[in-house]
C-alpha cells in the first residue's frame, strides 16, 4: 500500500504552547494539583498525558466551567485551554486569587483584538454553536452578531449592518462560503476579514490537494472532540472517497481494512507527530 502523508503534520503552534505551559506550571507547582479548565487541547492521549502528571480536569460536560471554577479553593492553580475561555472567568480568578496560567492560542486572541479594535463597523462571528471558542468569543464580543454553521442560521444580529466577518479559527472553506453567501443576502457590504489560523487552513488545502490527485482512501488521524480534525474528514469525504478516522494507532488497527493501493494519512492540529508516524508504519506494513 502506498501511504501519502500529508504535511503539516503533528502539534500546531498553540497545542505546543499549551503543553509546554502545563509542563510549566507543573515545575513550577510540583506538589499542587492542578486544575485544566476544560480540555487543555482537543484529543483524548494529549488530555491523558496530562492527567497522569497530575493535573485534574474540569470537564465542561459535567457541569458548566464557571461553577466548576467557581467551586475551587481559594488560591488555587488553574490552566485555561488553548481554545479561549469567557472574561467572566478572569474576574472569578481574580476574586479567588487563583494562580492562573492562560494556554489561549495567540490565533484565538488575534480574532478577539480585532472585533475589539472594530467594535463600531458592525461585525459578525462565524462559528459551531457550544464550541469552547465560539462561546467564549460571544460573551467576550457581545457586540457581535453570531452565524452558527451547525444549524446554517444567523442565531444573533449586531447592532448595526454587518460589515465584517470573522470566524472560528479551525472551520473549513466551504463552511465559512456557505456561511457568506447567507451573510450576504442580509448584509451585501459584509468582508471576511480574519478567521482560519495557519494551522487550520494549510492541513485543508495540503489535503485536498493530495486528494485531487486521486487515491483509494484517506485516513484521518486525530479526535471527534477536535474540530479541525473532523473538518478534514468533511474534506475527504465531499470527494468521494472512502474516508477513515481514528484517535490513534489502537483504534486504526480495530479497522477492518480492505487492501488499498494508494491512500492519504492526514492529521489534525492536535496529534502528535509520534502517533501519526505510528500509524504511518502500521498502514505501510499492511501491504507486506
Ligand atoms: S488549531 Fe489554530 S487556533 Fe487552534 S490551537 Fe492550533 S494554531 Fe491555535
């Protein structure tokens, strides 16, 4: 089987960061426990590597972040995810003092600035209704009008006409398209003007351009928590090929695997380098 690996592949710059900001934090504090607002970053092994350094998670799918924040001892540590969190989370660690380190990716924080510093131009937010960074761009931007591209509906309009979009960072072309030509029957002046990182957009378009060439299948590795990475398998899908996901090497070897000539390996912004050649020498080794 011929496995084409599609680049860039492990960590993005901000899953890096977060890690490494754990990692300090953890040197820092070595007999404290440590509280991960969240999912640090989106996929199972990185979030379990974690845990077995110590650090405690405060999973937003057992009850809302702000009360589990809320719920912590006075002077505690906490790790705030790279996915942004609402500013009514600083005000709560500052009133309990907690000692806090903030893994926000510089990406998510440069779409935040810039609705900021154009507050007045009438801005609408592009993104998935319940993801971390879209919540919490809402509440940070009240100001904004909100376009989830779950339902394909416009749930908030700005107060004034919308002249600018923005987005959630790891959505696909073709979502953030579908999103402007809704926009813009409402709003015809409406320019995107930030939004896909690096990170996202070059994963998508390395992909397609793979997939333009013609292959049997395409494998993605990475979680169903990680947004970026269910866009690629959206990608690989809307081309028709047999397309399949899984977290890591242990759930690419439950697959029942006819045998392929030519297939595709890509990965999202959230596996490691490590588990992506893992299964890059599992898929070789199928065809020997
Ligand atoms: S996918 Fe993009 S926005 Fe998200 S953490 Fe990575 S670099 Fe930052």
């Amino acid at each position: 089987m011929e496995v084409i690996l599609v680049r860039p592949t492990g960590y993005c710059l901000g899953v890096t960061s977060a890690i490494r900001l754990g990692l300090q934090a953890k040197s820092e504090h070595p007999s404290e426990t440590i509280f991960m607002l969240g999912l640090l970053v989106h996929n199972e092994d990185a979030v379990a590597y974690m845990r077995s350094l110590g650090f405690e998670i405060l999973d937003e799918r057992n009850a809302p972040l702000e009360e589990q924040l809320s719920n912590l001892e006075d002077g505690s540590i906490v790790l705030f995810s790279a996915h942004g969190h609402p500013e009514s989370f600083d005000a709560i660690a500052k009133k309990k003092n907690l000692i806090v380190y903030d893994a926000t990716c510089r990406y998510v924080k440069e779409n935040l600035d810039y609705a900021r510093a154009h507050a007045g131009k009438g801005i609408v937010y592009i993104g998935a209704k319940g993801h971390l960074e879209a919540e919490s761009f809402r509440q940070n931007a009240a100001f904004s009008g909100f376009y989830d591209v779950k339902s394909q509906s416009l749930l908030t309009r700005p107060p004034m006409d919308a002249a600018i979009a923005l987005t959630q960072t790891t959505l696909s072309e073709e979502d953030i398209e579908l999103a402007l030509e809704s926009l813009r029957r409402e709003y015809p002046q409406i320019k995107l003007e930030k939004g896909r990182c690096h990170a996202t957009s070059s994963r998508q378009e390395a992909l397609k351009k793979e997939l333009q060439k013609g292959v049997d299948a395409a494998f993605i590795i990475g979680s169903e928590l990680s947004s970026n990475t269910k866009k690629l398998r959206d990608i690989a899908q809307s081309y028709g090929v047999k397309t399949f996901m899984a977290l890591n090497l242990e759930e690419l070897k439950k697959l029942d695997l006819p045998r392929y000539c030519r297939v595709i390996l890509a990965s999202g912004a959230s596996t490691s380098i490590e588990e992506v050649r893992r299964c890059q020498d599992y898929l070789v080794s199928l065809s020997s």
